[in-house]
C-alpha cells in the first residue's frame, strides 16, 4: 500500500490485516519501487497524491517494465478524466476518497483473486509444487505443511528457480518490510524448510552461494 496519509494509512492496513491480508506501507514512489524490487507483492493499493509526484508515474514504472501485478488507485480526484487517467495508465480498479473501508477491503480481495500473468498460482520446479492457500509444500505423493514464513521464502525461491536470491529479499518475503526480524529468523526458517524438503523426499535443496544469498537447486546425489 503506498499512501502517505499516517491516519488513513493504518486505518487501511488495520482493515485490510483483519481481513486476513498481508500488508507493507510505503508513503513516497521511490520507497514502494524499491519495495516492489524486494518481493513478488500480490496486490497494489495506490494514492495518486505523493509526496514525490502521482502515484501514476509509479504505475507507469511497473507497467513498462512488464510488471502486471493488479493495481486499485486511491484518489481525492473524482472527476470522470481523472478514473480514465488512472484506469489507462494501467490501473485495474479506482476508488475515490473518501471511502468506506468494508468497500477498499473488498476491491482489494477480488484483485487478489485475479491471476498475476507473471507468477504462477501454485508454482512448481522440479519435484515441487507449493499450494499456498492449503499451506502444503508437495513432491510427488508426499506432502508437508508449511509455516507462513516458511511458504513465503518458498514461493519466492520457486519463482526463480535456480537463480541466487539475496537474504534481505527472502526476508522481505517472510515477514515484510515492516517488520522486525532477528538476526537469525531467516536461518531458522531455512533450517526448517531444508528438513522439510528432506523428509518429503525431494532432489531439491536449498543452497546457500557464500556472499551472494541462496538458490533453490537440485541435489543430483539425492535419492
């Protein structure tokens, strides 16, 4: 949610955590891009008035570099050009402010439910499947249930399979921007996440690339 209002910011993401939704706040365009850089978001919710300029210029961003991770836009400007501004810069829903929570929690609900082109639904690589609504990491027949952090580092790590992912993103995807995190959450997730893969009889391992971060990849000396 990027929206730079104090008050209205935490009334939202109040409303929208009791709904079950996940949420990080950034206040300025530069902070929601470099947010945005961190971790797959599902979902946006975008106030045009920033400090830093429209929040459409931020939606232009993400359109151009192909990002098509569905969009609501907040605004105050409730003109008939303003909704076809927003709506052809890319945005997917518009609201105008003011706003009746139980609405803005609803909008953001059926944006959730829309496939994101560039993300997998239940992202699978090799001999894993992850459901993330069930919580259950597969292979094959066999099946283990995951913790929230755990199945967000694994969606993350299934999206980009192969490829070295940094520690701060991982944690970003575990727990948020917003949060704070002890040193050594992230080792314990993984920790856990490794004899997960293990017990369930995967190829896949979780590697650690020294200086760089970690890359999901397979073992050819499993069984």
């Amino acid at each position: 949610m990027i929206e730079d209002h104090d008050r209205l910011a935490r009334l939202m993401r109040q409303g929208l955590v009791a709904a079950g939704i996940a949420v990080d706040v950034a206040d300025r365009i530069d902070a929601a891009w470099a947010a945005i850089q961190q971790m797959p978001y599902q979902a946006l919710v975008l106030d045009r008035g920033l400090p830093d300029g429209d929040g459409l210029i931020l939606l232009h961003k993400l359109r151009s570099a192909g990002l098509g991770v569905p969009c609501l836009v907040l605004t105050a400007r409730d003109a008939l050009h303003d909704r076809v501004e927003g709506l052809e810069a890319g945005a997917d829903d518009y609201l105008p402010k003011p706003f009746a929570m139980d609405e803005m929690v609803a909008r953001v609900r059926a944006l959730l439910r829309r496939p994101v082109a560039f993300h997998s639904q239940d992202p699978s690589h090799g001999d894993l499947t992850l459901r993330p609504e069930a919580g259950c990491l597969y292979s094959g027949d066999e099946s283990v249930t995951l913790a929230p952090a755990e199945r967000h580092i694994m969606q993350l790590l299934l999206q980009k399979p192969g490829e070295v992912v940094r520690r701060s993103a991982l944690e970003a995807a575990a727990w948020g921007l917003s949060e704070a995190v002890t040193p050594n959450a992230l080792d314990v997730a993984l920790h856990r996440l490794r004899r997960k893969l293990l017990a369930i009889g995967s190829r896949q391992r979780i590697v650690n690339v020294r200086g760089m971060g970690y890359a999901l990849r397979e073992d050819d000396a499993a069984e």
